[in-house]
C-alpha cells in the first residue's frame, strides 16, 4: 500500500468584503485621482495649459 500524501496548499480565495464602501477614500478624493501632478513650478503649468487649451480658448 501506498502511503497517503498530504495536499498540495492552495491559494485563499479572495474573501468578500460587507463593510462600507463609502467610507474607504476612493482614488478620486485625492488629487493623484483627477490626473494632478504632485510637484511643479508654473512654467510647467503654463506649458500644460497652453498644451491642453481647447482650440476654441485663443
């Protein structure tokens, strides 16, 4: 007779999270989320806006 051999362990599933979710910051409710850079001087920020000025802006 073969001896019996102990299962290989595998990967937890992911468990599923009740809390609420309104009360973890979103990536929104910093300023990385709306596409703010974190560091810059206003030459910068000048060349971003006129980068990025929609054509009827002149």
């Amino acid at each position: 007779m073969s001896t019996p051999t102990a299962p290989e362990p595998r990967d937890p599933k992911p468990a599923l999270v009740f809390d609420d979710p309104l009360s973890r910051p979103s990536s929104d409710d910093t300023d990385r989320g709306w596409g703010e850079r974190p560091e810059g001087d206003s030459a910068a920020d000048l060349q971003r806006f006129l980068d990025e000025k929609p054509p009827h802006h002149i």
